[in-house]
C-alpha cells in the first residue's frame, strides 16, 4: 500500500451530510454557506466568516479589503505555496518577502523590520502558520504593521485548529485584520475546494461579501443612490448596485454541508495529527543528520504536515535519491516548499533566493513526511524503519 504525504478522511456522516444538500433544493447560495459561516467563526473566535471557492481567491480579496492597490505592496514569507504572494499582483500591488526565523520556519520580525524599511508603502503583511504552527512573532508583527498603517493578514491555511501562546485559536484575528483557511482536501478539513476569511471588522466583512459576488451589494442600508434605490422611502424590490469591481469567488452549499459536516471532527483530527507527530519526534530523536524543522509547539500546533531539515550536504546521498528510495518503497515524501522566489515568474522579476539566507538552507534541507489522520501506528513505523534503513546503511 502506497503511503501518500497527506490525504484526507471523508465519513458516512460527510457523505450523509452531501446527500442531504442535494435533496434540500438549495445548491449554491443557500442556507448551508451561512450556517458553515457561523460555525466556523463561533468555532475559532471570530465576528465574521466569509467562505468563497479557495483559499487563494480568499487571499486576492483580503489583499484587496487590505487597500493594497499599484504602487502597495504586500509582504510575506519565501516558504509558503506561491498563493499567498500571487494575492499582492491580483490587487494590482508588488511584492516583497520577509525572511524565516530558521527555529521554527515562520516569517521572523526582524527581518520583516528590513522588508518594511524597503518597502515603505506596505499596505499587507502576510505572515503564513507552516506546517500549523502559530507565528510566535504575531503581536510584534502586529505593532509593525500598525506603525505604517499597514493590515495583518494571516495566512492560517495549514493551521486550522492551532492556537496561540495566548490560548486563542488562529482565526480569532487577536493579531491581525483578517485570517484565511483552506478547504482542500489535503488541509485540515476538506470541502473539496473552498476557503475562509475570518474578522473581526464590520466594514471589511461587508466588503467581502461584495466583492466576492461581482461587487454587488444588495444591503438597502448600503446603498449609494437613493434616487434609484427607493420609491418614497420604502427599498425597490429589484434593486442592487455594483459598487467595486469584484469577482465570482463564491463557494456552493454541496462543499460548506462538507466542511460543517468535517469542522465536527476536526478535534479527533488534530488530536489524532499530534500524537503521530510526538511519535515521530521520539523515533526520529537522537539522528545526527535529521531534525524536525519544528521541535517547539507540539500543544499549539495543528500539524499540517511534519517537515524534518536532513542534512544531504554533509551525507552521501541526494534529496532525489532520498525521495526515489522512499518512493520505492511506497512512501511519498515532499518538499515544502520551493521557496516562491526561486519560481521563473518571481526570478524574472528579479527576485533571488540568496536575498532570504535562512529560506535558502531550510530548502536545501527540507522534506515532509507522511502526516494524515488515517495514518496508521504501524505504517508510520515502516516509514520510519525505512528512513533510518536508508540513512544508516
Ligand atoms: C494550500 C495553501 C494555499 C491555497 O489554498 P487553496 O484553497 O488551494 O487555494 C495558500 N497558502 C498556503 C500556505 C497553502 O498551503
């Protein structure tokens, strides 16, 4: 049986829970996006939820809901999927990146300071929660951001269900304007696709939900012309206005009746994620040349993935040969990530890897091992007994 680096668990109640949508007559833009809404912020501490297609459309929107516009830009981490930076040039902004705090692989404050000072009209910063660790650096991320009037948009797609030193869950926005989540298969619940934005601001909740639905706002207390919008003081039935150029980035109610159905279990998950990772930091322990790229937050973290650094340089063996013995093996391992700058688009404009020294060793490194709630006790210790045949032999 192959073992895969993530999958997700779908249930009889999750099929029970889409079977039931399609019986209900609502497809899309029924009660089901609401009541997923409401349970997902209630769930992580929020005001506000706004579930749209992705991730990454959650991404351009909060980017846009953020003010970065041309002649913005918004900043964020070299490790993370390219989405969290593409959001900047969707708003029509440039982008910049903070280096890692190589302890834990999350954007470091002081080199957000740096990015900052050579980016004086930042409007965004992206801070990203790798592998489902919390930023340890938020509330000085949080006060940066502040002191040049710039938005705190965490991108917690890996860290549903993580929580803060504070206690608080990520999503509660205690640091930041807005939080993101994702709801592809391999993160921590699956919709299928689709995404989250959670807040705590009235104003930005509305824009949102505009802007994710072409622009359009059909709240009668928000409309800008009254001439148009009223027949002597009463709301005009038919009426709605587009008033900012949004998109179709909504999400259907057959996903959200998923993801509420998947949020349930979601506890079971994490717990379940956690205890394969302290199983793998006890066996792996004691391994000169392979160290968790985490070994801090094993109670705060949601454990998206279990990235370890191993040390090729100093072995005889390459990352590829590495992988392709895993992989003969059946064992699928990845890198997390290849660092955004390094991709053709990013080196074009002129972007380089060497700039961020910290990403650079922790991608020459890096490699994610099979982490997923269907993982079973004894095929983590194959994987286990495999890396170790394959390192020591
Ligand atoms: C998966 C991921 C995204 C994009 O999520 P989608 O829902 O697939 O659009 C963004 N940022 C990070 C860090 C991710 O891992």
């Amino acid at each position: 049986m192959i073992i895969p680096y993530g999958r997700h668990h779908i249930d009889e109640e999750d099929i029970q829970a889409v079977v039931s949508v399609l019986r209900s007559g609502s497809l899309t833009q029924g009660p089901f996006v609401s009541a997923f809404e409401k349970s997902i912020a209630d769930y992580v501490g929020a005001k506000y939820a706004v579930a749209v297609s992705s991730a990454t459309a959650a991404l351009h929107l909060a980017a846009i809901a953020a003010g970065v516009r041309s002649n913005t830009t918004l900043i964020t981490s070299p490790i993370t999927f390219v989405a969290s930076a593409n959001a900047g040039f969707y708003a029509g902004g440039n982008v910049a990146f903070a280096d890692i705090d190589e302890n834990d692989v999350n954007m470091s404050a002081k080199s957000l300071k740096t990015a900052l000072a050579n980016n004086p009209n930042t409007k965004a910063i992206v801070p990203v929660h790798y592998a489902g660790l919390p930023c340890k650096d938020m509330p000085e991320i949080k006060s940066l951001a502040d002191s040049v009037g710039a938005k705190v948009i965490e991108d917690a797609a890996h860290a549903l269900g993580a929580v803060y030193e504070s206690g608080k869950l990520v999503g509660c926005c205690e640091n930041s304007t807005m939080t993101v989540f994702s709801l592809h298969p391999v993160k921590s619940i699956a919709a299928g696709e689709g995404g989250v934005i959670t807040t705590n601001d009235e104003k930005i909740f509305h824009q949102l939900n505009r802007l994710r639905s072409h622009g359009i706002n059909k709240r009668s207390e928000e409309l800008s012309s009254i001439e148009n919008g009223f027949t002597k003081d009463i709301p005009n039935p038919w009426y709605f206005e587009m008033q900012e150029l949004g998109f179709h980035y909504r999400i259907t109610d057959i996903q959200c009746a998923l993801a509420k159905s998947q949020l349930q279990k979601l506890p079971k998950f994490l717990s379940h994620r956690r205890l394969l990772a302290e199983i793998y930091d006890k066996n792996l322990k004691g391994i000169d040349c392979l160290k968790p790229a985490q070994n801090t937050g094993r109670n705060l973290s949601s454990h998206h993935i279990y990235p370890v650094r191993i040390d090729f340089a100093s072995l005889r063996i390459s990352r590829a040969s590495f992988m392709k013995k895993l992989s003969e093996k059946e064992i699928i391992t990845q890198v997390h990530y290849i660092p955004v700058v390094l991709h053709p688009y990013y080196r074009q404009k002129g972007f380089e890897l060497s700039a961020y020294p910290a990403a650079e060793k922790f991608y020459d490194e890096a490699l994610s091992l099979p982490l997923f709630f269907d993982l079973t006790f004894a095929d983590q210790a194959r994987v286990i007994d495999t890396i170790k045949g394959i390192l020591f032999k």
